[in-house]
C-alpha cells in the first residue's frame, strides 16, 4: 500500500520540503527516482542516483537496496522528515559523450553487475573456504584470489549417525562431507574465470553491498553496457549464477541491456515498458 513520506531536500546552502508517495516502489532506489520527480525542478540536472537520503538525523545514510518498509521504521513527520542531499554537483558531458551514466530505476550499470559479482562470492563463501581482507563479507576479487593461488578448502558437513547406517545396523564412524563436492577451480570453466575476472575488473570501484534487485515478477536481474550485450555475455551472466548455486536455473534471472532501460534499443529482456514496473 503506497504511502507518503516527509522529505527534506538539502540543495547548496537552500532546503525545500514536500511529501513523496512510495507508490509502485520496492526498493529505496526507486524511492529516490520518486524524489527526484517531486522535487522538479530542482533535480532536473541530477540523476537519481546522485540522490543520498539519510534517516531524520540526517547523518545514516539509507541504503538505496533497502526495501521500501524499512521506511516506516523511521519517526517521520512534517518537523521530523528524511533528509536527502546530493552526491555532487552536476558538471555539463561532453556532446556524444560515451561515459554517460545511464540508470534504471537510481541503478547504475556498473552497481548492478557489482551487487551480482558481490551476491556470487557470498554464495560461493557457503561452499569453500577462502581468505577476504576488506569488510565483513568477501568480493568477486577474493574468490578470483583463492582460484588462482588454489588458497581455498572446501566447507564440510557431518553426516548424522542415521543417515550412515548401513543396512545390518552397523554405524558408520563419524566422516566430513563436502557441502559441495566440485573443486573450486572446476566450478567453472577456463574461458568463465578469464570473463570473471574481465568483468570484476570493469566494475571494481563500485559498490559491495551484494542486494541482487529483482523485477515485480521476482526475477533477479542485472544491468550490462550496450556495447558488451550479446547472446555470449547473457548466456555466460546467467549460466555462472547456476553453476555458482545464486539461482537453480537460468530462466531466474534477465540481463537487461543499459540502452534499452533508456528506451533507446531492444533487448532480450524487453523495455521498461514491457517489464512493467520493479
């Protein structure tokens, strides 16, 4: 059920105030492209993903993965509002630009593919052991790490007394089990750990929060540049989240072509129109 929500926009040394109606979104991500909607004019020269919104300290940041009800967490009222600021000033592209960032939904393209390398090496952690340095939760780096100085083990499971019991009786001395019995390295094949490596590299300054979005059906989805969109790159996306254990088959996620989210070309997916709403 849509709901509104006291926002206070923080813009220089100025600040505007208004309601902003969570209709048709999920996430806080597409709660910021409603923000940036109400608050016409002021944020035409921004993108939505330049928009920070804080709880009403205005100093937590609200992740932009978060769903929508964490909202209602928060004491939010006309002289308690959230807080929304800008990243940075808008600085006019160059004509033709080719680094423009296109979103979807306040989604970057290379924030999308990273929360899908980040959701991968978290899943893949359940199944082998291996060191991380940076953070509570590993990244894409360290499980290309583990696979090529072969620093990883599996993770093991004690099989119960029952489950061993042979059929005069007789119990089985206690023995680990492999959660997943495939090494690590023959997870996937050569030419997918040089792509996954390719495609870590691309996207490493972005962010590790790991929240895979899904579509209003409940499909996951990830986000790739038009230049690299081709049957190879969607069926390798889709094809190492099986074999990584993230999803049980391919049908689960979509790859969505960045041009196409801006209405600028077709896709295996469809356009925003066709997929509806996430």
């Amino acid at each position: 059920m849509a709901q509104k929500h006291f926002i206070q926009l923080k813009l220089g040394n100025k600040s505007y105030k208004d309601q902003v109606s969570t209709e048709d979104c999920s996430y806080v991500a597409e709660f910021k492209v409603a923000i940036k909607t109400t608050f016409s004019p002021y944020l035409d020269s921004f993108t939505a993903i330049q928009l920070t919104l804080f709880q009403p300290d205005g100093t937590t940041e609200i992740d932009p993965g978060e769903s929508i009800t964490k909202l209602n967490e928060f004491n939010v009222g006309p002289w308690n509002p959230l807080v929304v600021t800008v990243d940075e000033w808008p600085k006019p592209a160059p004509s033709g630009s080719s680094k423009k960032q296109l979103t979807y939904k306040g989604l970057g393209v290379e924030a999308s593919c990273r929360k899908y390398f980040d959701a991968l090496a978290r899943k893949l952690a359940l199944y082998y052991r291996f060191k991380w340095t940076h953070g509570k939760y590993p990244t894409m780096g360290d499980v290309l790490y583990a696979y090529q100085k072969r620093a990883w083990k599996y993770q093991y499971e004690y099989q119960t007394e029952e489950e061993r019991t042979d059929e005069s009786g007789f119990t089985q001395v206690d023995e680990q089990v492999p959660i997943l019995s495939i090494r690590l390295p023959d997870l996937f094949d050569t030419d997918e750990w040089a792509k996954l490596k390719e495609w870590n590299q691309k996207t490493n300054s972005r962010i590790h929060d790991a929240d895979l979005p899904k579509t209003s059906t409940g499909k996951y989805f990830v986000i790739i540049p038009h230049a690299d969109y081709n049957d190879k790159t969607i069926s390798f996306f889709k094809t190492i989240g099986v074999k990584g254990h993230l999803y049980d088959n391919e049908s689960k996620l979509e790859v969505k072509d960045e041009d196409d989210l801006s209405g600028s070309s077709s896709s295996e997916s469809g356009s925003p129109d066709k997929d509806k709403k996430m």
